[in-house]
C-alpha cells in the first residue's frame, strides 16, 4: 500500500474515467475498480444494477489495472476528492489507509446485517483492524483452482481429470504428444505463483503452507519438503508454448475454451470467461481444487470506503455497504464473476458443481487457508512473486538458491 501513497504524494494523476449513471437520482456512489476483462465487466455491472434497485446511482470508474485504480483512488482521497468505494484485494493493502484515518469503519453496517455472523473467520479477520471493520467483502475466490478442457483431454485420450499432482504430470506429457499446449500460461509473476501455491499446498498440506506464509518459518522453507515443491515447480517449464510470456491471464483461459491448451492454474475468476463464451461447466471445461486437496486458498476483493465530509456521500456508502453484501446482490454477482459468495448463508442452488464444492469446502475451518496477500505485506507479496517468476523463466536457477532467497523474502515480513 506504501508505494500508492508515495505515487499519490508524488503526483500521479490517472484519469477515472466515470462512467455514465444508471439512475437519475438517489444516493450517488462513484465506484473505482479494475474489473475490465468481459467477464468481469458483466460481473461488476450486476452490482451497479443491485444498487439502482435498492434506490442509488452506481457512477461507474473502471481503471484497467488494480495498482493503476489503487493509485488514482489514494491521489483522489489525498487531493480531498474521494471516490465513494473503491476496490481492493482482501488483506493487508490498505493497512496504511487505516492507520492514516483515511477510511470509515463499517462497524454499523456489519452488525446490522450479521457480517460476524455469516463471514468465514480468514475474511472476517483480513477485514478487521483493531476490533473495528473496514472493508466490505463481496466474493471468496479460490486461489488453488485448477481449469481443464474437455476438448483438449478428449484428443489426448485422457478419460478422467487428474487426482494428484504425479497424475497431473502424465496428464501434461500426454497432452503434449497430442499436439495440445499441455498448459495455458500468461506472463504475470501473480499467476506462476498460483502454480507454486497449488503445488505447495497440495504436497506439503496444510501444515507446511501455514508455516511458510502465516509464522514466516525458515525452518520450514528449508525443509526437504519445501525444496520438493520447488523442484517440481520447475517441471511445468517444460509444458508451456513459446508465447506465455506476452500473453494476459483471459487470454491463456482463451486457450482452454478453444480446445488449443489443456489445463491452467488459475483463481475461479477464470470461470468469468467460461460464463461469457457460453460454455457449460461439465461439458465444455472441468475444475479441480489441487489436484490432490480439499484444502482452499481463500483470497477475494473488497471495496473500502474513503472518508467524507459530504453527507450525501455518506449516505450512499451506507446504502451501498449494505447493498453489496445482501444475498441477491452476491449471488448475482459471484455468477457471473466466477467466484462464491463472502457470507456461507447465501443459497448456492443457482450455481455449478465447481462453485457448490467450493462453499463446501470452506465450511469446513480445517479446509480454509489464507491467501498469502492475507497475512504477508503487500512487499513481501511481490517479492516473493517476483522470485517465482525468475526462477521460472531461469532454467540454471538452482532450487537452492530459490529457497536461500525465498527464506530472505519470508524474513521481512517478521
């Protein structure tokens, strides 16, 4: 969160780009967000209309990027212009608008609509600062997601998706003597690491995962078991096509849904992008949590809510906090967004196996697993992220030389 507000110090100015109202009157709420891809701008529009019926104006601010919309939101609330709600990863992003005084606490809202209640605990706690609420959260995506095609599995014989990490692997080699692209990669560092994360916690369990990234344990990270994990991370460098590297995240899940690559490691917001080229859960595409797992890497987005001398302003915070995480608003959303409600109360009927198996896992406390970006500094994230990346795309980077720097990374989160 640090470098936004530096950006935003320095003078970085970036266009909001306010879209057109869908009402004329009522509480007006100006929105920033980075949801821009198809599938997510389907998603984040069945808000806007959630918000329309319950009375408001949604003002939409779609800015392509999360660090871009992050930085235009902290310049707009520094300049004193903040935007009603703005969209952030659940976790330790805005700590330092917190601590700054920066954001409402939604304390009134939350027990008015039993947030405590119906949050599972690694949500509520990545929303909560000092006993107080800050952060509205409207989706849980599951981080350890693994996306296959139908088609593609069909031409290379394979009957049946893999159940552990060693299937997997025979799976890719079987894929790629078909002629298929064993696996979709994109070149953003984020998503490699969901691959390492996946591995992790698929072969070290739930155990290892939480003394890596949660007690920061050095110890653990030079374990055998974590130096096993990092070897055969290694091993998918062999199963991604030539072009990964310039190609963005919709586009490798493109791959899957024209049968031209078999399998992507990828949060369920990928299921965006099946929803929008009409493709059918079971049929055309297939879903894996691991493989080899029901442990779930719980990560989401929230929206926080800048402070304002404005009542009216306020006022539309208050309808919208409330809107956002009412049960018709989060399952029309999480539809289409690819994601499952926040609350484990909401009515799953409506949505496919994949999401059903995914609010069932997390019903169960000794499934749920915080995203890294839950209990590491924004920093440490990124550092870490940045390693995997290298050490990907460097076939001579040694395994123990990534888990010497990894255990440096883990070092400065404390």
């Amino acid at each position: 969160m640090k470098h936004f507000l530096k950006a935003a110090l320095a003078g970085v100015v970036i266009f909001a780009g306010a879209g057109v109202a869908l009402a004329q009157e009522g509480p007006k709420a100006e929105v920033i967000h980075w949801w821009t891809s198809g599938g997510e701008s389907a998603a984040v529009k069945t808000f806007a209309e959630s918000y329309s019926k319950a009375g408001g104006v949604w003002v939409d601010a779609a800015i392509a990027g999360g660090d871009n919309a992050r930085a235009a939101a902290v310049n707009r609330m520094i300049g004193g212009n903040p935007p009603a709600a703005v969209q952030f990863n659940i976790g330790k992003q805005f700590d330092d608008l917190v601590d700054k005084g920066m954001l409402r606490n939604l304390d009134d809202v939350a027990v008015a609509n039993k947030w405590k209640e119906t949050l599972p605990k690694p949500v509520l706690d990545a929303i909560t600062r000092n006993g107080h609420i800050y952060a509205a959260p409207i989706n849980i995506h599951g981080q350890n997601w693994m996306w296959y095609s139908k088609g593609a599995f069909e031409k290379a014989g394979i009957a049946n998706p893999p159940k552990s990490f060693d299937e997997l692997f025979a799976d890719l080699d079987k894929l790629k003597a078909a002629g298929v692209v064993p696996l979709a990669l994109n070149g953003q560092v984020r998503h490699m690491a969901l691959i390492f994360n996946s591995l992790l916690v698929s072969r070290g369990g739930h155990d290892l995962y939480i003394k890596v990234y949660k007690d920061h344990d050095e110890k653990a990270v030079n374990s055998p078991e974590f130096k096993k994990v990092v070897e055969e991370f290694g091993k998918f460098r062999g199963y991604v096509d030539a072009g990964y590297s310039s190609r963005l995240w919709n586009d490798a899940t493109s791959m899957l849904i024209k049968n031209t690559a078999g399998v992507q490691f990828m949060g369920d917001w990928a299921k965006g992008e099946f929803n929008l080229a009409q493709k059918a859960q079971g049929k055309d595409y297939g879903c894996v949590v691991g493989p080899g797992t029901q442990n779930y890497i719980i990560g989401g987005d929230v929206f926080i809510f800048p402070k304002s001398n404005d009542a009216k302003q306020t006022a539309a915070q208050d309808l919208l906090a409330k809107t956002l995480l009412t049960p018709e608003a989060l399952i029309a959303f999480n539809l289409k967004k690819g994601s499952i409600p926040s609350r484990t109360d909401v009515d799953m009927k409506a949505f496919d196996q994949c999401a059903q198996d995914a609010a069932a896992y997390i019903k169960n406390p000794a499934n749920q697993l915080p995203d890294y970006g839950l209990v590491m500094p924004p920093d440490v994230v990124g550092s870490i992220q940045d390693l995997i990346g290298e050490y990907f795309t460097d076939p001579k980077f040694t395994p123990d030389d990534f888990v010497e720097r990894f255990a440096d990374a883990i070092s400065a989160a404390g």
